[in-house]
C-alpha cells in the first residue's frame, strides 16, 4: 500500500443549488489525489502520456458524511493498492479542516497501453481483489416502469487521455435524478408540501465500456426499493443506437423532514407518486 496526502479549497463553482459542495467537486478532488499519488511514485503525468498509457474507472462507491460549503479546506487522504494486470484500488477519504470526514471514496481502475494493461506501481501487488470491495449492482427485474433520458456526451467534457472522467459520467446520473424528479411531479412545492426532501448519500457505479463523445446515450432511471428511511434509485446507461451497456448504477437517497432537519419514512403520498416506477414496490411497503 502507498499513502499520500493534498490538500484543495472549494470554489463559490463548486456549489449546488443548495449552496452544498457537489458530489462531483469530492471525486475531482480524489482524481487529483490519485494523479498526484503516481507523480510523486515515478509517473508524472507527461510521462503517463507520452508512453501512452491510459486510466480509466472499473468501479467506484462514494459514501457522502459532511457537507461543506465555498471556502472550505479539504484534506484529501489517498491509499493506493497495486493488484495484477494493471489494476489499482484507490481507497480515498475527503476530511474538513477539523478532521470530520466530509467524503469517502473507493474507487478500481485499469491502466493501459495499446489494450494491454500496465502495471504502474508493480512492486506493491497485493493479495486484495478489488471488487469485492463493491456492493452488487442487481439486475432489472422489469417489474415497473422507468424514466428514459435521452442526451448527447458532450466532446468538451473529454480528459487528458480522450474519455471521461468519472466526474462527468457522474453528472450524468444526477441529471437523470433531476428528470426522474420532473417526471413523477416531486416539484420543489410538492416536498414542501410534503415536508420532505432526499439527500443523496451516496452509490456503487460499475463500468463496462468507455463512453464515446458524441454519442446519444439513454439514461434509464427506477427506484429499486424503498427501506425505512432510504430509497434506493437505479441507473442503466446504454448507446441509443447500439444498446451497448455503458455503465450501471445504484445511489442511496436519505428521506429526510424538511422541518424538522432529521431522517422519516417516506410518506404515503411520495410512495404513490413514485409507486409505477417503484421494482420491489410491496416490499416497500414493509
């Protein structure tokens, strides 16, 4: 295992509409923790570049703990396990100034050179796998309906090696979040009326081929099921074309009591609006 540490400000840029941090400022933040981890081990990254090499994500789990606000200095914590053929598991926490875990973020990439992979940190291999590190993603039973999204990759979202970092593919899912939203009527009046809000906690995202520029991709959306307090939405992305499965998605949303700032159960009437959408609707009524 090789440990490294950096530390970054948040930016008024990296806010959401509730003035929180995005979930995609935390996995920049750990994309240049990994970067930096390789620099500071032998490969910079004009090196990584002109050898050819390129990295990509397998896996990544995102646990959200603390949110913060424009200002803010982070702490980004990274451990880095080598395994075989060109893996590596990133083990990596986002800490406030105060030492309050703000983000932890696992994530298992593949490093490769002309499709062969490449070992860029061979003498810390270890016996770890890597995935089993990651919850399962299950299967679609096709038990209910799904929101469907239809957009276009953008070319200027592309990184240093011609795809897409996983910030972005994760813009993509919280899109299909916003148009699942609008589709089921949960309008901002709505959870007002309500009294109730989701906070997303965090997801398991498993990736099968890299996403093409350009590209006109479906974002299927459902929710899986409901448990007590947690509600568990589901995201297949695949080419509108083709059907090639891009990649898969399961996030965790918190329901929570807008007066009362504290965790509930979903109400009936939220259950009803999402129920067509809902997989294992009677097991959430349990």
């Amino acid at each position: 295992m090789i440990a490294d540490e950096i530390q970054l400000v948040t930016r008024i840029s990296d806010l959401d509409t509730q003035r929180h941090v995005t979930s995609r400022t935390y996995e920049n933040f750990c994309l240049e923790g990994r970067f930096r981890l390789l620099e500071k081990n032998g490969f910079p990254l004009r090196d990584i570049l002109s050898q050819g090499f390129t990295i990509r994500p397998l896996e990544s789990s995102i646990r959200f703990l603390a949110q913060q606000m424009e200002g803010a200095d982070l702490k980004t914590e990274t451990k880095a396990y080598a395994l075989k053929n060109g893996m590596i598991f990133w083990d990596q926490k986002v800490l406030s100034d105060s030492e309050t875990p703000a983000a932890e973020i696992k994530t298992l990439t593949l490093c490769e050179k002309k499709g062969n992979p490449v070992d860029l940190l061979p003498a810390e291999k270890t016996e770890m796998t890597g995935y089993d590190q990651f919850a399962e993603i299950p299967d679609f039973r096709g038990t209910c309906k799904t929101v469907d999204t239809e957009l276009i990759t953008l070319y200027s979202e592309r990184n240093i090696f011609g795809d897409y970092n996983p910030a972005y593919l994760w813009r993509i899912v919280e899109d299909s979040r916003w148009f699942f939203s609008t589709k089921a009527g949960l309008t901002l009046d709505r959870f007002v009326q309500m009294d109730t809000t989701m906070f997303f906690m965090g997801g398991v995202f498993r990736f099968f081929h890299p996403v093409p520029a350009g590209r006109k991709v479906k974002v299927s959306t459902w929710i899986h099921s409901f448990e007590k307090i947690r509600s568990y939405m589901r995201h297949e992305v695949t080419d509108c074309e083709t059907g090639l499965r891009y990649f898969a998605v399961q996030d965790e949303q918190l329901v929570v009591s807008l007066s009362k700032a504290r965790p509930k159960k979903a109400p009936e009437e939220f259950q009803q609006l999402v129920g067509e959408y809902v997989e294992n609707f009677e097991y959430s009524q349990k």
